[in-house]
C-alpha cells in the first residue's frame, strides 16, 4: 500500500524524473534502413558529445558498426537528415566531423570516398548497376551562398563527383528505379520552402550515367510534394497536398491517380532529409502512416484495388517508415512510451520494440496525461493544444492552490508537437507545474489551409494562440494567473520573445537560440532558411516595416517581465549576437535576465552536460521568479537586475 501523497507548493515537488536522466540516459532515434534481412538505425547521444552512432540488428543480436569517433550526421541544409544508406552489407555514410561521404565495408573501418573540401552530402541512393551513389550535394567552395545539386560519387572514391542536375536552388529524395533506368527528384527554389511548393521531375538515365528526357510530374509553387519512391514495379508514388491534404499519388500512363484520398496527412515538413512515411512490403501492398490532427495511424495499401486497411497499434506517433516481405520497421511513440524502433510483423500484426530511447522509463503513475484541446483564438478561428496537469503520485498542492502555468511554442514555425512521451515535458508536470504544448496556427497536421494561417502574420497569429490557450486555462482555474511562463526553441524563442514584449500576460520567459531581430536572421540566416520570412512576414526590404515592428529587439521598452537566454556559440541558423543583443539590452535597462552561452553546441543542443544544465537552470530561474523552492539540488545562475 502506498503512502499518502505529501503536501507542497506547486514546483517543490521532488521527481525521479531527472535532468540528468534525461540528458544522459535518453538518446534521439533516427534513421532506418533495411539490407536484406539486416535492420540499421541511427542514435543520437547525448553522453558521447551527440555523436550519431549507426546500429544494426542482424539475426537478433544488434551490433554498434560505425566505430567512433566517426559520426554519421551531415549538414546540408544545417539540419542535415539522409545520412547513411546500405546495400549488400557495406554502408555509405556522410561523417559529421569532414562531411565527406564514407564506404564502411563489413569487418573494416571506413574509408572516404570524396575529396576533402568544403563539399557536403545527403540523402544518396545507391546505382548498383553503374557502382555510384546519387545524392545531393552542397557546394560551399566558392564562399556565399553555397551551391545545390545532385550528383554521382563513384563507390571506389575513384574521380570528382559528377553533377547530374543542377540550375535550381534546392533538391531532395534523388531515387532510382528499381531496374536503375529512372531517376526522381525534388526540387524548389527561393522564397519557397519545400512545404510551400516542390516540383516533382523524372529523368531517363542513358548508358554513359547521364540524364535525358528529363521532365516535371507534379508540383508547383503552389503543391508541396513529399517522399517520391518507386514501387517493386516501377511505378513512380508520392506524396502531394495538391488536395490541400497531404496525400498519397502515384504516376501511372501519364497520369496521377489518388490511392487513398482523406482529410489527413501522409506528409511531413521536410526539415531534414530522408523523411519516410511509406514504404512497399511487396508489389502490391504499401505500408503507410498518416497523421490526423498530430495523431498518427498506420495502414495498408492495396495498389490493386486501392483499398486501405488499418492497423492497429498502441501508437499515437509513427514516421520513419521502411519496409519489406512480411515486415515493417519504424520510429513510433504515444502518450505512454517513448519514442523506439518498433519492428511489426504483417502477417501476425505483432510489435517488437527493438530499441527505446530511455532505459531508465520512471513508473507511469509519474507521468501526467495529455488532455487534446481546441479553443477560440482571434477572427472567429481556432487553435490546438496538449494540456499536461500536475502529476505526481507522491504530492499534492495545498487545498486552493492553483499550478504555474509553462505554455510551450514549439519550432519551425512550420512544425507541430505531439502527444508522445515527452521526459523534458514530464520533467516539469512531476514537478508541479501545468503544462500547454501549442500547435498554433500555422502548425502542421491540420492541412494545408491551417499551415497557410501563418503567412505574414508570424509573430501575431502564433503569439495570440499562446496568449489565448494560457487564458483558456486561468478562466477555467487550472493555472494560477500569477504564475505564467513560456518557453521556446529557435522560431519558438521567437514566438516567446514576442509574447513578453510586445504582451504584458506572462510573467517570465525561456528563450532557447531564439530569433529576436527579424532583420538580422534575413541577412545573417544560412541558405536554406534565407527567405523564408518572405511569405512568414513579408518581402524583405520591401516590408522592412513590418521586420523592424515585430522584432523584440527594437522595442524592450515594452519588455518588463525576467527572461533566461540559452544559446549554442557554433550556431549558425540563429546565430549568437541574436540572443547576445537582448542580454545586454535588458541588463542596461534593470530588467532581471539571466544567460547561459553553451560552447560546443551549434542549434539544438546535444551534449548530455550542457542539456542537463539548461534544464536545471530554467527550474531554477523560475523558482526565483515565482518564489518557490525546487526539490532538487541545482547550481545557482546569476540573474542580474533581479
């Protein structure tokens, strides 16, 4: 028989849910690839540095194979994604530390087989027929802006890499045809990011290696494509949203032909490469994930008689997806489990978890249960949420008492958050805290109209959805009005800046490598992300207006409330003098503000110490402004004016 729950303030309770734990005992699962009968996936770790690791399971033994310190994580894009591939047990990797690509042979140690020089490579396939890989590859030789195309590198390391095609500014997913006849390919160009508009071509391949006939399928400034692959057959599949949904497609006879038309989402924002929400287990049938407003299901698809079938499953996200005779393998999570590889049978409908990303999982009396909400925002819309109450089983507040509240805004912007298991959210709930996840407007899983919400109005609409959803919950007594905080990585540092200045409803601030002069991330951003705020704000510098109204920087005389700053010194999306700007300016004017400057971290943090760190710290920051005492035993900050 347990005991009763001891009574204490909100935010003292003690948790086995612990910074260190999740710093050092967690890592990020990513990419999988199958080779034969062999399964690989990728780790991130956060207690060897964030090195990526790739692990193979083969005749149910799994085996680490990339020896460290190399490290499978490329950088194109700066978000890499796509790292690796394998075929016939030799694995071609892309090495974080150089950014060459690598061949890995079977009880060997890699070799390189690229030049070393300013190069990087992601997302190759591999020609068995003419002995290359094909992928894309970002030229920052000349210095500027670096140069996209998509090439061949030869699997000896013999010769330059030869550049297929090029001419556009950006390009994904280069995939051969099963008889290696055929290349597809994405691409876009600027203000455009690959969620607005992607064109989808498909090329012949002559006998000297090189490209003809090459022509455009699908796609526009206008239809977002997704993960072209071809079938066992030949056919060429995709995902497009040319419904406003994303959804599955194939090109057969000239023509494009819905497999399974819904209001829901086969897609995903292509942030990295390598995405996956489908795969063929045979000719006939596809393995599919889709996303109906941030909860995911998998089915299957008959290509035949294009009827889907569902398959049910304890999880709430699924991606990753890969598949073969009789199986498939991916990454998937729900509210109850972190995030694994699953392995799942087709023919039993049996699930095997063949690698969590904790071992050390606390009792799930310790964790609290996402409540889904919708609520009424500005111009007669609506917004989405995850509400997170208080729990845990070995406290209780005093009788009356009413939680702090931490509202959390996610990144992109054009992102979403989700119902999964989440410890660094758990961290918070078992400590007394409430907790609101937004997927404000603009987020994704709602279809394409929801994602267009945020055109010209970032920095408005998502701030309103965060300010909205922490009302909806004070008016319902479930936060204490007193006590309101928000947090936010990257565009949601932008969105938490945002609300602090140029709103008087929160009563402190985190801000993880937050954006805070809209100007300068238009100058200083890398590629990828150059013009982006042409259709998130408006044509720079023909609406310089509007990037100087809504940059937190030029109107602290509007900002009162105490803020913390975390920021990675090798950042290069948000670059340090960002965070470094607003430091110094709140300091010069008395308001309290505290920074942690992490070196080795660039944007996203993966060092297990600098994670725990960060962690602890915001506790402690919030300890001091709101007047509680934290259970657990922290290194105090200096938090000045305060």
């Amino acid at each position: 028989m347990s005991a009763a729950p001891k009574i204490a303030p909100y935010g003292s309770w003690s948790s086995p849910i612990t910074a260190e734990q999740i710093a050092s005992g967690s890592i990020g699962l990513g990419q999988i690839a199958l080779d034969g009968q062999d399964i690989y996936w990728s780790e991130m770790r956060p207690a060897e540095a964030g090195r990526h690791a790739i692990v193979r399971l083969r005749d149910g033994v799994t085996t680490e194979v990339l020896p460290a310190p190399f490290s499978a994580r490329t950088r194109v894009h700066e978000y890499g994604g796509g790292a690796f591939t394998v075929a016939d047990r030799v694995i071609y990797f892309s090495n974080d530390g150089d950014q060459r690509l690598y061949r890995l042979p079977p009880e060997d140690v890699p070799q390189p087989i690229t030049p070393q020089d300013s190069r990087r490579y992601a997302d190759a396939g591999i020609d068995l027929r003419r002995q290359r890989l094909v992928c894309v590859c970002e030229d920052h030789r000349a210095g500027g802006e670096p140069v996209n195309t998509i090439v061949a590198v030869n699997l000896d390391g013999r010769g330059e890499p030869v550049s297929l095609v090029s001419g556009h500014d950006f390009y994904a997913s280069p995939r051969l045809s099963p008889d290696g006849a055929q290349l597809a390919w994405l691409t876009w160009n600027h203000p455009d990011m690959p969620w607005d508009g992607t064109e989808l071509w498909l090329a012949d391949i002559a006998s000297n290696g090189s490209l003809s006939n090459q022509r455009r399928v699908a796609g526009s400034r206008d239809e977002s494509v997704f993960q072209p692959a071809f079938a066992p057959d030949g056919m060429l599949y995709f995902v497009s949203d040319r419904s406003h949904w994303w959804n599955l497609y194939r090109f057969r006879s000239g023509q494009i032909e819905a497999l399974a038309p819904m209001e829901a989402e086969f897609g995903q924002p292509q942030w990295i490469f390598g995405m996956s929400t489908y795969a063929f287990a045979s000719e006939r049938r596809i393995v599919c994930a889709f996303n109906r407003e941030t909860t995911w299901r998998l089915a299957l698809i008959d290509t035949e008689t294009r009827r889907m079938g569902i398959v049910e499953t304890p999880f709430s996200d699924i991606g990753g997806v890969a598949a073969d005779h009789g199986k498939a393998v991916f990454v998937a999570a729900s509210p109850t489990m972190l995030p694994a590889v699953v392995h799942l049978d087709l023919t039993t409908r049996r699930y095997e978890i063949l690698r969590s990303s904790s071992t050390a999982v606390p009792e799930a009396s310790y964790f609290a249960t996402p409540q889904a909400l919708t609520y009424p925002v500005s111009g007669g819309e609506q917004a989405h949420a995850f509400y997170y109450p208080p729990a845990n089983r070995d406290f209780r507040a005093p009788a009356g008492a009413k939680p702090p509240l931490l509202v959390l805004s996610h990144g992109g912007p054009t992102s979403a958050t989700s119902s999964a298991l989440n410890l660094k959210l758990q961290y918070w709930t078992s400590r007394g805290f409430a907790v609101l996840d937004v997927n404000y407007r603009g987020s994704t899983g709602y279809g394409r109209d929801y994602r267009l919400k945020l055109e010209g109005k970032w920095g408005v609409a998502d701030v309103e959805d965060c300010l909205a959803g922490a009302r909806y919950l004070v008016e319902r007594g479930l936060a204490d009005a007193a006590c309101l905080a928000i947090r936010g990585g990257s565009a949601g540092g932008y969105t938490t800046l945002c609300a602090l200045t140029f709103h008087d409803l929160f009563r402190a601030g985190a801000s993880y490598y937050g954006v805070s002069d809209l100007e300068s991330l238009a100058h200083d951003t890398h590629k990828f992300e150059a013009r982006y705020l042409d259709r998130l704000i408006g044509p720079y510098p023909l609406r310089q207006d509007l990037y100087r109204n809504r940059s937190p920087i030029h109107h602290l005389d509007r900002l009162s409330c105490p803020v913390i700053f975390f920021q990675g010194l090798e950042d290069k999306v948000v670059p340090p003098d960002q965070t470094e700007k607003m430091v110094n300016a709140l300091r010069t004017k008395g308001i309290p503000v505290a920074y942690m400057p992490l070196t080795g971290e660039s944007h996203g943090f993966r060092r297990a110490d600098n994670i725990q760190r960060a962690l602890e710290t915001e506790l402690y920051f919030y300890s001091r402004v709101f007047g509680f005492t934290p259970a657990d035993a922290i290194a105090p900050l200096m938090i000045d004016n305060l």
